[in-house]
C-alpha cells in the first residue's frame, strides 16, 4: 500500500447473506459518511484491498465504479481513488463549515431561534418545584411514570395512538427508539424504505431495500424479501415527502400478521401538516404489530434529547434488557421538565406558533422553484420540513450541489437517502431556518447553478 493509502478496515462476513461487493460498498460508504475516511483520502489499490480483504479483485473494482458512480469516490490520475470532495457526506451531516455560505438548505432542521425558551423555563421551574425525591433517581427503565401518562394523553390526542403509559420506553430520539426496538427484533430480517433516511441503515448489519412510490411503500415489494420487521415513515415519507395510502396501510399490516412481523413507525416530524390535519399513526391499526417511535428533535429541537417508543408488550423486556447494557436511562429532570411542558399545553402552543412559520417557508420556497426551476418538480404533501426538488432525468445532483456551493447556497442530494439507484436525481431542500426573502435569492441562485451545471463556462474548464 502506498504512503498516502489509508491502512482501511472494512470488515466483511462471508456468512451474511449479502453479497462480499456490497459489504464492501456499504462498509466504505459508512466511514465516508461518519467522516472516518476524510474528503480527498486516497484509498488503497483495488488490487491491494482485494488482498487485504482475501477476495477477487473484480469484487473491489466494482465496488469501487458504484461508489464513484454515488458520488462517494473520484478516480483520478496518477493518485489513484480519492475520497470525493463533495462526497454525499454532506446532505445529512453538518458538513464542514463554511463561512461564506449565504443560504443553507439544511434538510430536517427547525428554526433554533424559535425554541420555546420562556415556556421550557417555566416548565424546568415547575417540574423541579414537584419532583419528588425518589424521581430524581432512574430506577424505572422506561422513563417517568409522569412523563409516560403525559405522551400516551398527547399522543392519543394527536396521534390516534393508543398507548397504555406501561408500554412508553422514554428514550433520547427516534435513533435510540430504534437502537431498543431493533434488539427486541434480532434474529429478524429487516427491510427499509428506498430511498429513506439513512440513520436505521447506518444501525443495521444487513438489509432488504424496498421501493417508494406516489403511495409510499410499496408493499408487495416488501412481502417479496422475505423481511419480518420493516421500518417506515406512514405520515411523511423521508425523503420524497408522500403519504402512506390507506390501502397501502391495511396492506402492510396484513403483511405484518401474514410473516409474524413488526413494523416499525418513525413518525418524525407528522405534528407538521399544513393543508390539514395530519394523518392518525399506523400504530392505530394495529398495536400489536407496530412499534411506534416519535421525537421532539423536530418540533423542539435535536439537543433536547427526548423520544418515545410505544412497544407492544410482548417486545418491552427484552428493549428494556438492551437499554439496561447500554445508556441505562434518560435524565429525569429533562423528563419530568418535558412533562410540565406537555401537561401546560405548551408544546401545542408552540407548534401552533411555528407551523404558521414554516407553512409561509414551504410556499414561498415551492412558488421560488416553479418560478426560477420550472423543470424541477417539488414533490411530497404540504408538511415537514423538507422539499424534495426531482431534477430532470440526466442531471449530475452532486455537480449541482458543488456549483451551488460556488455561489454561496448549500444544497442537499440524495445520494445518501438512496440504497439503489431506483430513483431519479433530487435534492432534498430543508426551509426550516430560511426564511421567505432568503427563499426566493437561495432559489435564484439554485437556479444558476443548474443552468451553469448545465452549459459549463469553459474559464472553468467543468
Ligand atoms: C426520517 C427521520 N427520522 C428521525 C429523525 C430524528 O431522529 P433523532 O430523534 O434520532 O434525532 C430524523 C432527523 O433528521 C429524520 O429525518
């Protein structure tokens, strides 16, 4: 291996059912992703991974095109395959910094400025004022007695969920809910949405990848893997933002009792419908079979540090077993603060106050794009936090977000959402912190970048 090679650990199981090619693809896209291999590192020689790994060398090569191909990896001349600069890295995490960014299209990020800071001091005072003193120790694994009645009142009131306060396992975001529900279903095989959010593959060995389209997940797909246990977003899909039909919903839960399996409910961000009310969770449907896991990292804020799973009794030991060998718990004057703040009715308060703000971002974010970008299509129901803008079949998404980047905007491809490479280019555009005036410049400015993207400047030689 040469000086500037990485000495790369990417570890393969010739006993997992997936093939060694895409072991090694998964393992790479991982450490690029996590920053664990950095922008511009050169990688080993296919030649020398093949044998470092003990496999053909074919396998590594092809690994290799399909990473270049997702934008992870660049050949280049003389130096070998470097780590790409504008590796999808950048759509989910924060990226590196950069200072002369006007406007940033964070995906999934609420207006910090808005958090409710005067109603979650109120609620701290309050809460700490009647703690009893056996609360302040983390005895019960689930979480708070006051917390869990205060969620299962919240959640059936605007939810449709029906949860016995028992079954509430109190955890720190929908990440750690699906750490908890993921080891309650080992020995499952598991399937996700494709493209989906990336944070349960990143949690997972090995998985099935199963197709979005206008009615969500596509479920005779999934009955075709032969996965038991499914993770899904119903009320908003992550990324292309449709809704999960109501056929497609009896669906997936007749598939749910035909394999014996679960499905898994991320239902991150549905408190932000702006056309109407949101749809009730699948867990309505059937509790039994579904677990279902929120978060306030969207409506509060991702540093809070608070989620729920609802688990059907039959699954809550063996969650609390694995919760017991890892964070144990999570701090009860965060809960007992956040029942305060649920039982004032302040959380209802705020999130009447920001969806008034974010529904003016979407619209003045979507009018920008059919103005400036009329050949890119925003797609998904009004809701979230996010818009995914579908380019025109053939356009380079990561050269878009380079050249966009050039002319102060950041953007998000959807590189990282994708597991195959099914669907179209996109870009996954968050308003969230952007508000209508930065919109319409950022949009400009987008708009710029493709029409440069697409008829490159020979000065720049692109
Ligand atoms: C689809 C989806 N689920 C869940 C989350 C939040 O997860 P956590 O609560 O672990 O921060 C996000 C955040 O970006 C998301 O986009």
């Amino acid at each position: 291996m040469g000086t500037t090679a990485p000495d790369l650990f990417v570890a393969i199981d010739r006993t997992r059912p997936r093939g060694l090619r895409v072991q090694i693809e998964d393992g790479l896209r991982a450490a690029i992703r996590s920053g664990r291999l950095a922008a511009g590192a050169v990688l080993p020689s296919t030649r020398a991974l093949a044998a470092d790994l003990g496999v053909t060398r074919k396998v590594v090569v092809e690994a290799y095109d399909q990473l270049a191909a997702e934008g992870y990896l660049m050949a280049r001349r003389g130096s070998g395959t470097v780590v790409n600069r504008a590796a999808p890295r950048i759509a989910v995490a924060a990226g590196p910094v950069r200072d002369d960014v006007e406007i940033d299209f964070r995906p999934g990020r609420p207006d910090l400025s808005l958090f409710p800071r005067t109603a979650w001091a109120r609620a701290t005072r309050t809460a700490l004022g009647a703690l009893p003193h056996a609360d302040l120790a983390d005895d019960d694994r689930r979480g708070l007695a006051v917390l869990r009645r205060a969620l299962a009142e919240y959640l059936g009131r605007v939810r449709n969920v029906e949860a016995d306060p028992d079954q509430i396992v109190v955890c720190s975001g929908f990440g750690h809910a699906f750490d908890l529900a993921a080891a309650a279903l080992k020995g499952l095989r598991f399937a996700v949405e494709d493209p989906g959010y990336p944070g349960p593959r990143a949690r997972l060995a090995s998985y099935d990848a199963v197709p979005v389209d206008a009615d969500g997940l596509d479920v005779d797909a999934l009955a075709r893997t032969g996965a038991r246990a499914v993770v899904v977003t119903p009320a908003h899909q992550s990324p292309t933002g449709v809704v999960l039909s109501a056929a497609r919903r009896s669906a997936l839960i007749a598939w749910a009792h035909a394999v014996d399996g679960y499905v898994i409910e991320d239902d991150y961000d549905a408190e932000y419908r702006y056309d109407r009310r949101p749809v009730g969770a699948l867990h309505g449907l059937a509790p039994d079979r579904v677990i279902h896991c929120g978060t306030t990292a969207k409506t509060l804020a991702s540093g809070v540090r608070l989620g729920w799973a609802v688990l059907p009794p039959a699954l809550l030991d063996a969650a609390l077993a694995r919760r017991a060998v890892t964070d144990g718990s999570t701090s009860t004057v965060l809960q007992a603060t956040f029942a305060a703040f649920l039982a004032a009715g302040d959380l209802d308060r705020h999130l009447r106050r920001v969806r008034r703000v974010y529904r003016a971002r979407r619209d003045a974010l979507v009018a920008a794009i059919r103005c400036e970008i009329p050949e890119a299509e925003p797609r998904g129901v009004a809701a979230g936090l996010n818009v995914l803008l579908a380019l025109p079949d053939g356009s380079d998404e990561l050269a878009v977000a380079r050249r966009a980047l050039d002319v102060g905007v950041r953007v998000y491809p959807l590189a990282p959402f994708r597991v195959t490479s099914a669907s179209g280019p996109g870009l996954v555009l968050g308003y969230g912190t952007v508000d209508p005036g930065r919109a319409a410049r950022g949009v400009r400015l987008l708009a710029e970048a493709i029409g440069g993207v697409r008829t490159p400047s020979p000065a720049r030689g692109a």
